[in-house]
C-alpha cells in the first residue's frame, strides 16, 4: 500500500499549495487541468490527498474547502466548479488514472460515524461492506486504526463526509439552498452512476492495464452486499479474501456505483441513538435469522453468531434541514433507479442470465437503504424540534413510503389519488412495515404535541393524512399486520404441506402456500431485524392506536375552533382598523389576544388552516373507518364542554408545591388556543411598559414631573385623602390609583412594602401621554377656539370642565 506520507516531498505539490494562494480561482483550475493531463500518476499521486482536501474540506473542520454547499448559481466561480468536479471533469480523471495503478490513501477510523467508530474500536467489524478487506492495522493498536480507500472510494468518501462536517464558516455563508453546488454534484453523481436509462458509461481514461478495474471484484455466486447479517469478531470478519481470477467481468460494469451508494448511506445515514444501536448489535438477531432460515429450510445456513455485544456508544449527532434533504435527493433517486427495472427482469428468476445492474436495481433500496433509512428516520422523529422545520424529515419519509410515485409515469396527481396504489407494490409495503406502521404512532406522538393552529403544522398533518388514505393503502398495511401477526405453530404446519406432493397427501391448491409462507417470514424477519426479537408490537389499526387517533381529531376539532376564533377576531380588527385607531381609538386592552396561532397565521392562513384540519379529519375517518355517527358523536361530546366563555377558563392544572402544574389536557389546551392564563400587569402602574398608543417622550417626562410633584407634597396628599369629609373622598378620588385600591395584596404576589407604596394617593399625568387623549384635547381647543376663545382662557375652561366632570363621577354621589 502506497501511502502519501511515506514519498519524499514534491516540488509540484508546493507549487501549486503557493499558486493556490496567490492565482485566481480560474487560473488555478486551468493549471491543474494542465497538470492531469500531463503529469504521470506517480506524481498525481502525492497531490491527490491535498488536492481532495482543498475541494472538499479537511475531515476536522479546519480547511473549509471550496465551499460547495454555499455555492449558488449566480456565483462566477459556480461553472468552473461544476466543469472541474462532472463526473466526466478533471477530477474524475484523476481519480480513475490513480485507480488504475491501485493506490491506496488513508482515512482514520476517528472520523468514521459514531456506530462504525466505536464498533471498530471494540473489536467487532460492523455491517459495513464498505469497510471489508480495507482495515488497516498499525502497531499501535485498535485506536489509531485506519481504512485503506482506493482512489474512487476515497473522493466519494471525502465528497460525502463535507456535508456532515461542521466547518468554521464566514460570516454571511450560513444560507444554503437547492440549487447550491453541492446538492446539484450529489444529483448529477446519483444520475451518472446510478442511471434510469442505459448503463455506467465506461471510464473514459484507458491506461496500460487496458480499464480501471475494481477494488475487489465480486464472484457470481456472492450475492450484493446487504446490511442485515450481524457482525462477528475482527479476527473472523478481517481475513483478507483475494477475488478470484476468473471472477464474473460483467461484475466489473457497476463497482463504481456500488462504491458511491456505500459511501452515501454509511456516511449520511448511519447516525442514531445508544437505544437502537443497541438493539441492532444485540446477539439476539442473529440468533432469530438463523431461527429464521432454517425453520424456512434454506439451503445454508448462516454463521451464528459472534459474541460481541457493544453498550458503550452514544451518537450526539443531529442532522440538519440541508442534510435532510440530501438524503430525500437519495431516496427519490434510489426509487426511480429501482423502478427503472425491466418488466421482464421483474418476473424473472435468480438465476437468469441478468446485467449486474439491473441485478442491482432490483435489490438496491432492501439491501443498501432500508434499514440504514428506518433508523435514521426514527433517530430524527425522536430527536427534531416541535417546529414547522420538521417538515423536510417528513417529506423524506413521505416519498420513501410512496416508491410508485417514482415509476417515471406521467400522470394527473387527481386521478392517481383516485386510483390509488396498484397491487404489485404490496410486496414493498410488507417487507417495510415498520416504515408505514412505527414511524405513523411517531407521527401522532409529535402531532398531539403541536400547535395545529399554526398553518405549517396542519399541512404536516394533512400530507400524511392524504398519503395514509390512499385507496388500497391501508389495506395493505392491515394484510402485513396480519402477516407478521400470524403464529408461528402454523407456519411450521403450512410448512410441512408445502413440501408434501400431492401423491402424498399433498393438494394441487397448496401451490400458492410457499409463497404465503415466503411472505410471513420476509415480514418477521423485517420487523425482528430492526426492533430486535423481543419487540412489543403496536398494530397501527389496533385499539391502543385508535385511541390516539380519536385524540388527534379531537384536537383537530378544537384548533378548527380556535382558527375560527382567530378569523373572526382578525375580521373585527380589520373592519375596525382605521386611521383613527392609530390614535388609541380602537381596542386598547392588549392583554385578551389569542395566543394559539403565529404571527402569520391571520387572515388567508388561518382560512388555509381550516381547510387543512377539515380535510386531514376527512382522511382519517377514510383510514381509520371512522363513519359518520362516530365522528359526530365524538364532536358533540368534545364540543358540550366548551362554550363561549371556556376560554376565559384557566387551562387544566394540579396544584404543586411551587403552584400550579400544567397537566396534559392543560399543555393541549393552551397549544391550540382553547384556554389561557391571564397575563396582566400588576405592578406600580406608573412603571408599567409604554403602549404603543402612548408617546415614549411625553410618559417620562410627566413621570418625572409627577413624582416631583409626589415626593414635595406626598405628605398632604395622605393627610387630604385621610378625610373622612367631602374633601376626603374628592382627594382620594382624583390621587389614589383605583387599580391598585381595587386589587392590590388580593391578585398581586407583589411584596407588602411595593404594595402599601403602590396603594399611597398620588398624582399620575400619564394618561396625558396618551394619543388618544392628546387628540381629544386637540379637538377641544378647537372647539373652543371656534368661539373666539385664547389659550389660557380655553385651558381654563377645559380644567374647570375636568374638574366638574370628576366631581360628578365622585363616589359620594352615588
């Protein structure tokens, strides 16, 4: 193995470290294509590593690289990047003139995904065909372990690993769209490699062994390799096995996309929680395959088990929105690569003399993704925030469950949704059960906790509601349940008839009982091979899970309610919003507002979350059976409990030993607007926050002047409101704060001495800060002036018209 950091130094590679720095972007490019294409690959070989590394990024985050993923179209470096990194491009050149002498290059284990590291580490070759025959062992031991990667493995391992490496960005570099650079290489590698229509076209550089020829060919009798077989021990697992000579050429034709997928899945997907890892490392799994297969008599058996059991991993990984949305590229692709298949190759038999991809159309999305995907759909439904940015984790696993969507049909989305899902994909549903069943109860578990009142969160709720209730769709889903469901006792005893000849007391009928039986054990095996033999199963049509399901279209219902109380409030606004509001003429109480919704959920967007929630109701009484009489009755028992003045009611709680507690029902209520508490200031009113109808300027200067005023005279004013008299109640009329009389120690945790202060007579002037009664005044002096009134005159029948109108609101007349 030939490895960069055993050559001696070479002068190209500093060459072109200091024209790196020094030439325009373009003009670097335009060298390096020179040097490709004149330099012979030992050469090459020593800036390779250098080079990838300054495309790409280094694997610790320090080299950012080119910046790929912030890349956009309207960039004037974004086409040379393109040119230079096509499949067909410089790179790639250099990548297959490398392949073609068999260097090798390093990768420390240390930058591997948590599972894959830390399985390593303990001694365990992981299910990782990626890693097979690559490990590399120094005289140091297993925690400096490294992978040996051909040149092609190494680009594509270092292109894939740039997405989920945190880097130390610029300021101004943290917005990253679909048409960046990156997410259209990942597209065009996927279509380049993995091809709908043709094959792989050949590599276009020919050296003197004639082709680049793969790593480690593959024989015909080994199958592609899959990622359900449990890992043994490194000194079972890492016994090199040189290909045979005479291994199948035509195997050669897809090593290429072969690697790519590896590299993609193992480094984008393979990201969970201590619990599954756990549970997919757990002895018990092999333990059930090898139940499993022989109990199907197979024709070998499979190695049992090693002994290995890992419990010291915890992955803090979280993927982001962009990282997402990488892997929903990979899985549409994916789909549409497997559905390009041949209908003849469909049908036909294993041992039929076929391509080796379309081979690998036929096994690539069961084999290479489906468990990678499940666990990494689930890490994500456990882990994400309750937020509308959900949304790019659920369309992944929208368009997973949905692979017809991809069969390269054109046809009108209203008529497909009318003829629902075609029968030959029943076979795809069962063998991913979990995928429709586990990751829906996950679904409703977020659901209930959501704001449904908030446009966002309803379309979630209604896109899977309408996937869920296509025709045929839920059938299905119930025939798989019924499959896995079905005891073992009889499937040994159908078993024991399939294998008997009619002669024997066999049945001309029984022919279709293997493929029965076949079916049964692909779901078993699904369903134990990623929630581990010992799993309690929900069915997503059992009792538990109608229960949930009633519960959500309960809370349907109430935040169907809560937006039309939004919409109607805002049509009232709306209709009183004029420009006199703007003076405090309106609705001055800013404490009663609906709190269930956002900001932008006013107006169309809360008549678009009604139409979401009534529509989403309609799937899942489609889904669930639900007929109308038990919808009915569900919505006249949710809406006796609740009338108009129900959400003046404090939300449901229990009293704790710091106070109220919310419960449940509570934390539901409040989410959708049912119920509230009442937020309001009880405080010193002279020190409450500046409404937005008060002049900021005008409130403290009052407030300055006033508490002069209160601070000098403080003393009269107590003794003048201490009266018993008449004068008494006019002083404590006009200075005491009626607010603070009124409620004072009864509502206010506020300690005594703030509230003996608060409940001392004073004068407060900042209702004169107000806009509403500075246009009032306004309108008075004009009045008055219109009778030929002056300033000092008009003020002083404006104050002796306050004083009488206070004097007559006094309480010693009533």
């Amino acid at each position: 193995m030939a490895a960069p950091a055993m050559q001696q130094p070479s002068f190209l590679l500093a060459n072109l470290k200091i024209d790196s720095t020094t030439k325009p972007f373009l003009q670097c490019c335009q060298e390096l294509v020179k040097v490709i294409d004149d330099y012979p690959a030992k050469e090459l070989h020593l800036i390779f590593p250098w080079l990838v590394e300054s495309v790409f990024g280094s694997l610790d985050g320090v080299i950012v690289g080119w910046n790929l993923r912030f890349l956009q179209a309207c960039s004037n470096q974004y086409n040379i990047v393109m040119d230079f990194l096509n499949p067909s491009g410089p790179m790639m050149k250099l990548v297959y003139k490398l392949q073609a002498e068999e260097y090798k290059y390093e990768i420390p284990v240390s930058f591997l995904p948590g599972p894959v590291k830390v399985s390593i580490q303990e001694g365990v070759l992981p299910d990782c065909p990626l890693l097979n025959n690559k490990l590399h062992f120094p005289l140091s031991g297993l925690q400096t372990l490294s992978l040996a990667l051909n040149p092609f493995e190494y680009y594509m391992f270092m292109f894939a690993s740039s997405l989920i490496t945190p880097k130390n960005y610029s300021l101004g570099q943290h917005v990253s769209s679909l048409d960046s650079a990156y997410f259209v290489l990942v597209d065009t590698y996927l279509k380049y490699f993995l091809p709908t229509e043709g094959s792989v076209p050949p590599s276009p550089f020919t050296y003197k062994r004639g082709s680049v020829s793969p790593p480690a060919p593959r024989a015909p009798s080994v199958p592609f390799a899959g990622y359900g077989i449990h890992s043994t021990s490194l000194l079972k697992r890492h016994i090199s096995h040189q290909p045979s000579v005479t291994a199948d050429p035509a195997a050669q034709e897809i090593w290429r996309s072969e690697a790519l997928l590896q590299v993609f899945v193992e480094m984008w997907l393979h990201h969970y929680s201590l619990e599954m890892y756990q549970k997919l490392q757990s002895p018990q799994l092999a333990l059930l395959q090898y139940r499993l297969s022989m109990s199907s008599m197979l024709c070998q058996p499979l190695t049992p088990p090693g002994s290995g059991t890992l419990d010291t991993y915890q992955e803090p990984f979280t993927p982001t929105e962009e990282h997402v949305l990488v892997v929903r590229l990979l899985v549409k692709h994916l789909h549409a690569f497997s559905c390009s298949l041949k209908p003849e190759q469909v049908s036909s038999s294993a041992h039929s003399h076929t391509s080796p991809l379309e081979e690998l159309k036929r096994v690539v999305v069961h084999r290479f993704v489906q468990q990678k995907l499940y666990v990494f759909l689930q890490h994500c439904f456990g882990h994400w925030p309750l937020d509308a940015s959900f949304r790019v984790v659920l369309e992944t696993w929208l368009s997973y469950i949905q692979p017809w969507r991809y069969t390269g049909e054109k046809t009108n989305p209203q008529t497909d949704q009318n003829k629902g899902v075609p029968e030959k994909w029943s076979l795809f549903v069962q063998e991913n059960l979990l995928m429709y069943t586990k990751l829906f109860q996950g679904f409703l578990n977020r659901v209930v906790r959501t704001d449904l009142v908030n446009v966002k969160n309803a379309l979630m709720v209604f896109r899977v509601a309408k996937v869920f209730a296509q025709p045929n769709l839920s059938e299905m889903i119930q025939k798989g349940e019924q499959l896995f469901l079905e005891p073992e006792h009889v499937l040994h005893q159908r078993q024991h008839q399939c294998f008997l000849s009619p002669g024997h007391g066999g049945s001309f009928l029984s022919a279709r009982q293997p493929v029965v039986t076949d079916r049964v054990f692909r779901v078993k095996s699904h369903v134990y091979g990623l929630e581990g033999q010992d799993c309690q199963y929900k069915q997503m049509f059992g009792t538990e899970l109608r229960g949930t399901v009633l519960k959500l279209i309960q809370i349907i219902n109430q935040a169907r309610q809560t937006a039309k109380k939004i919409s109607d409030q805002s049509a009232e606004v709306a209709a009183n919003n004029s420009f006199m509001s703007w003076f405090g003429m309106g609705s001055p109480d800013l404490n009663y507002t609906f709190n269930g919704g956002e900001v932008d959920d006013t107006g169309v967007c809360v008549k678009k979350t009604h139409e979401f929630l009534e529509r989403s109701l309609d799937y899942l009484c489609q889904i669930f059976r639900l007929n109308v009489g038990q919808l009915s009755q569900l919505m006249a028992t949710l809406g006796s409990g609740q009338d108009d003045g129900n959400s003046k009611q404090l939300p449901d709680c229990v009293q704790g030993k710091n106070g109220l507690i919310l419960t449940d029902l509570g934390r539901m209520q409040v989410i959708n607007g049912l119920r509230r508490f009442e937020i309001e200031y009880q405080g010193d009113p002279e020190l409450q926050p500046i409404r937005s109808y008060e002049n900021a300027i005008l409130v403290r200067l009052f407030f300055k002047i006033s508490s002069l005023v209160n601070e000098r005279f403080g003393g009269h004013m107590d003794a003048l409101c201490s009266r018993p008299d008449f004068l008494g109640q006019l002083g404590r009329h006009y200075l005491a704060s009626p607010e603070a009389a009124a409620d004072g120690m009864r509502r206010s945790p506020e300690t005594r001495l703030t509230a003996e202060r608060n409940r001392r007579p004073r004068l407060s002037l900042r209702m004169l800060a107000s806009y509403r009664t500075l246009l009032m005044l306004l309108l008075l002096y004009l009045f008055v002036a219109l009778f030929s009134f002056g300033p000092m005159s008009s003020t002083l029948l404006i104050l002796t018209g306050g004083f009488l109108y206070g004097l007559l609101s006094c309480p010693v007349w009533r």
